[in-house]
C-alpha cells in the first residue's frame, strides 16, 4: 500500500511522518524502515527504526530512486513499514516521474507488501491525476 503525505514546506509532513514511523515500530510484527535526506531525523525516530540517509547513496532521479527502494525491500522480506522524507529532495522534482514511480511501487506492494508512506512538499494540484487517490 503506497501512502503520500502532501503539503507545502512547513505543514508538519514530517511531524506526522514521524508519529506513523514511531507507530510502525510499536505495532509491527517485522522490521521498519525510515529513508531521509540528511541526518535530522535520528534523534526523533524511534532507535527500533532502521534510519536510512539517501545521501550517502548519490541517488539522481526517480528511477535509482526506485531501483534504491525495491532494493531495500528485496534485501529484507522483513519490512513492513517503509517511510521516505523528503521525497522531492532525493528524487528530484519531476512529477511525472514521481507518478510513475509510485504506480510501479503499488504493483509489488499490492499483495501483501510492504506499506510505503512518502512526504511530499507540493500542492496536491501539482500532481498526475493518477495518484492523487494514494493522498491521506
């Protein structure tokens, strides 16, 4: 299942970010994962979270995005949660491409996969129609 928390820079995405990420650590029966651009997040993420800064990884557009993400899921059957912060910081800011990330993302999530929660500093009109519908 494939969650985006959107909103304008300031509209607490990443507070709410971090209560469902400190959430999944108490109520998942398997490992929880927390992607981010900087270090800012360590000392709010519970220390049960595998924390995750996509720096270190010199991520460049949407499709190592991807390929970074299905990696961490394909190297832990275990996940259960996987949060990202920052999401346009990482990835880049091509809508388009986004969209297209996170439909491919929803079909190997679909059966029974991981839960995956992006924030996402826009205004959900700046979005492809397509995913509009995984806003909560």
């Amino acid at each position: 299942m494939i969650k985006l928390i959107i909103g304008n820079k300031g509209s607490g995405k990443t507070k709410r970010l971090v209560e469902l990420t400190n959430d999944a650590v108490k109520n998942s029966s398997g490992n929880v994962v927390c992607v981010e651009k900087g270090m800012k997040l360590t000392y709010d993420i519970d220390h049960h979270a595998r924390l995750i800064e996509s720096d270190a990884f010199k991520i460049e557009g949407f499709d190592a995005f991807y390929g970074f993400l299905t990696g961490i899921l394909a190297g832990n059957y275990d996940i259960t949660d996987l949060f990202i912060d920052g999401t346009f910081k990482i990835g880049g800011r091509d809508y388009a491409a986004f969209g297209e990330m996170v439909k491919k993302l929803d079909n190997i999530t679909k059966d029974g996969g991981a839960n995956i929660t992006f924030t996402v500093s826009c205004d959900i009109s700046e979005l492809p129609e397509d995913i509009k519908g995984y806003a909560i």
